[in-house]
C-alpha cells in the first residue's frame, strides 16, 4: 500500500496519476496547504521539506516502510517498483529522465515563479514578464519536441505525467496561449482524455477541498 500525502497543484496531480495509470493500490491523505498542513511535524517527519507531495510505502525494497519526497523521485521509485511508464531501453530509459528533469528544473519553477507574479498585489510587471517569456520559450521547447513524437519520450511515460498539470495549468489558470503550439495542444488533449487521469483529478478535486 502507498499512503499518499498530496493537494491538488500541478506537482500534487503527479502521483495520483501515476498510481491510477499503474493501478498500484494506495491511500490518499490531503494536505492542505492553504492552511499550512505541510508545515505540521508529523508531515515534516515525511518530507523535511515541508512540500507536497510525499509517500509511505508499506513495503520498501527491503520489505519496511520507506518515506519519499520530492515528486520526480518518487515518480522514479513507483516506475521502477512496478515496471511501468519508464522502458528498460537504455536509449528510451535516458529520454523520459531528460524530460522529467527538465519539468523539474525548468518547467515547474518557471510557471511556478509566473504564477506567482501574476498573484502578487501590487502588481510586478517585470517580473511577469519576464517569467511569462520564459514560459513561452518553455513551451516552445515541448512543441518542437512533441511535433516529433507524440510523446515526450516517444511513448507515454513519467515525464508526460509530469508535465501534463504544469501545461494544463499554464492554459487554464495562468491564460498564457497556446495558438500557437499545435502540438502541445494535442498532446494536451491526449493526456486529459487519459481514463486514468480524469480519474485521478476526480479524486482530487472530491477530496482536495
């Protein structure tokens, strides 16, 4: 059993995803962060970073409990624990941990810092603008990419999981447009219409509240 400690942000859809794609059985605890739950020592005992989301699994590769924090680690850990969604390949293996480490270093932290700004009273204009640039730059990227493949790495894996709330939030919350990104727009559209995703941002939003 996975205990889950998550909200529902861009990084906390991650591992509801996953785990809903894989089918590995687990249990979801929310942590609302609005009112600082992630903050609270029992959390921090979980991820000392105090950030969501985090996991318990029951049985580590040792057969105890093992804790784990930070979303791409995690989504390394579950991928390798259930042989899913990262390809043994070598080639293949390389390419989804490309993609998921440039969600977790650039695409993350730049539409997070443009969420931000966007949010901030007073307005900082400069500071909008210049994240918003880099998000379009960003996006940039992942529409040369996917006009390539149909995903980031070829086949459906980690590193879509990954990005999918980032460029979904990016269109929806943060109105930054996508006209001209025809193939981020499809692979959007792609992995919304995922059976499991929909499942798993249902749950979210039913228990995220």
């Amino acid at each position: 059993m996975i205990e889950l400690y998550t909200w529902n942000t861009p990084n906390g859809q991650k591992i509801p995803i996953f785990l809903e794609e894989t089918g590995l059985p687990y249990a979801l605890h929310p942590i609302n962060i609005g009112k600082g739950e992630q903050k609270q020592p029992d959390y921090l005992a979980i991820n000392p970073n105090g950030r969501i989301p985090a996991i318990v699994d029951s049985d580590g590769p040792d057969g105890k409990p093992l804790a784990i924090f930070e979303s791409g680690a995690i989504l390394i850990y579950l991928a390798e624990k259930s042989g899913q969604l990262l390809p043994q390949d070598p080639r293949r293996r390389i390419e989804v941990l490309e993609w998921l480490m440039f969600q977790m270093a650039g695409v993350g932290p730049m539409f997070g810092q443009l969420g931000y700004f966007k949010r901030q009273e007073p307005p900082n204009p400069p500071a909008v603008e210049r994240f918003l640039q880099e998000t379009v730059r960003l996006l940039g990227v992942l529409d040369g990419r996917l006009a390539q493949e149909p995903f980031l790495a070829g086949e459906y894996s980690i590193a879509d999981i990954s990005t999918f709330g980032w460029v979904r939030g990016a269109a929806q919350r943060l109105g930054v447009p996508l006209e001209e990104k025809p193939h981020v727009r499809r692979w959007l559209e792609a992995v919304a219409g995922r059976p499991a995703v929909q499942k798993a941002l249902q749950i979210l939003q039913e228990k995220c509240v």
